[in-house]
C-alpha cells in the first residue's frame, strides 16, 4: 500500500509541532524564523547532493536517533508523570511508552504512517477545539518585542535548526517522497502564531514560569462543570504527538540498522538497545524530583 503525500505532510505537520512544544521555553521568535530559513536551505542542499545513500549518513542519523529517543524519551515520560498519570511511577510510564514505541515500530513504515493519519483526526480537532475556548483569555498587550530577545540566540537556533532537520530525516527520505518547502512553511507559520498565541494569554514572564505553558492555558477554561479538569484533553493530544516523534525516532535506528549491518543479529541487537534506553530514559533530570517536592508540601 502506497503512502500518498498528504499523510506525509500530515505526519511531518506532526513531527515538527512535537518539536515545537517540547522546546517552547528555549526559542524567541527570531529563533523560530531564523531556524526554519536554515533548516530550507540545508534541506534544499541535502536533497541536491543526495548523501542519505552513503553509509557514513546511516549512521550518523542512527546515532543521533539513539539520542533524541532516550533523551525525549526521558521528557515525554516527565510529562505523562506531571499531567496525564499522576499516581504512577516514572519507571512504570517509561517502560509502557518503550514496549508500546517498540511493538509499533516493528510493523513497519506504512502501518505507523497509517496510524498517525488515523490520531491526526483527533489531534487536529482538539487543536481547533482548543484555541477557540481560550480565545476570549487573549490580550494583545502581552506581545511585545521582548519576544525577539533572547540570551542564547546562536545555541538555542542551531538546536532548533537541527531538530527541524531532524524531523526531515524521519519521514521524507524514508518515504521516498521529494521535499516540498511549503510544508515546513505551513509548519513555520502555525509555529508562530501558536508561540503568539500562548504568550497572549500567559504574558512572557508566566509563560517562562510555568512548565508546561501550552497546557496551562486551558486551565483558564471553565466549561460550567462539565468537565473538571480540561486541560486533560489537550494533555492527551500532545501525548500522542510527542509519541510519534519517539516512534518514527525509533524506526529511523531499526531502518538503518537493517541497512548496515543486512539483518544479522539484528533481533537481538535491538532488545539490547530496548533495556540501554530504558535504563538511560530512568535518569531523571533534578527539575522532576524538585516539581514534585514542591507539589507534596
């Protein structure tokens, strides 16, 4: 079954909105733009020169994956810990997130492209939902040009630029489907505005308090009972987009190491990579341990 360029623009859509939310707090607005122009030029180099066929290209992107799902990996799971499931332990999200990441990745390519079609029905319409209920909290006083200023421009824009490139590598070569520059304009765009959007209704110096801005705004939202908590809802929306970019992470290092070294061992290769990323995912950064000693007081 051939996967059609929409599902491809959807999951990218997709892959660089998890991104986004999971580096929020460390990107200005110039970051945002400076880093998409970067990202459309290397792009538009990289597909010229057509290196991704080199096995030294394999390897790299294999160990960078390795990387960014351990290391998100480790974030996703804090998330889940602080907004979805509260009274279960660290070890026991992390360990569900990695066999589901696992079992989903070993049915290949289109099944997963398939899946994230499927959940983009609901994640696009909570995202509607979503901006429509908090716009009556939106105050245009709160955009200044203090959201061009940053302290760590040059870092925070390579990370950001890499990370969006990143996200190239996990569905356009792969799919075999020519990169449209439009697609991450799209992306771009929805980028700042959503940035916009947020730091309208928080104002910049909560939105920095707060760890989770883009959920705190819908605490805001009083549905006249009907709903006690509502910003589960949005919650489980970026659950499911923060999984994708850790499941087609994943399926990025069983591609490539299919490739490299032809399928030998390769079964028993990758349940030692299962219990190494396990075990790097369980050390917890010191902002967890401090959140959740200042909620129990």
């Amino acid at each position: 079954m051939k996967i059609k360029k929409i599902e491809i623009r959807i999951t990218y859509f997709i892959l660089n909105l998890a991104i986004f939310l999971l580096n929020f707090k460390n990107i200005s607005l110039l970051s945002i733009i400076i880093s998409n122009i970067l990202a459309i030029l290397f792009i538009l180099l990289f597909e010229k020169t057509n290196i991704y066929k080199y096995k030294l290209t394999k390897v790299i992107l294999t160990f960078l994956s390795l990387f960014f799902l351990t290391y998100y990996l480790n974030k996703v799971t804090i998330f889940i810990g602080d907004n979805i499931l509260r009274e279960y332990s660290i070890i026991m999200i992390s360990l569900t997130l990695l066999l589901a990441i696992f079992f989903l990745g070993n049915k290949g390519y289109h099944t997963i492209i398939k899946v994230i079609l499927l959940a983009s029905y609901f994640i696009l319409f909570f995202l509607i939902i979503g901006y429509l209920t908090t716009i009556p909290y939106f105050e245009f006083k709160n955009i200044t040009t203090k959201l061009f200023i940053t302290n760590n421009l040059f870092l925070n824009t390579l990370k950001y630029t890499l990370l969006i490139i990143y996200t190239y590598f996990l569905i356009y070569p792969l799919s075999n489907t020519k990169f449209k520059t439009k697609d991450l304009v799209i992306t771009n765009i929805y980028q700042l505005l959503t940035y916009l959007f947020i730091i309208g209704i928080l104002s910049l110096t909560l939105t920095n308090i707060y760890e989770y801005p883009y959920i705190t705004i819908f605490k805001k939202v009083n549905l006249i009972g009907f709903i006690e908590r509502i910003e589960i809802l949005p919650s489980l929306n970026y659950l499911f987009i923060f999984f994708f970019l850790l499941l087609l992470s994943f399926y990025q290092i069983k591609y490539n190491l299919n490739i490299l070294l032809k399928k030998k061992n390769l079964k028993y290769l990758l349940i030692l990579l299962f219990i190494l990323i396990f075990l790097l995912s369980l050390i917890t950064p010191r902002y967890y341990i401090l959140n959740h000693y200042l909620h129990s007081m």
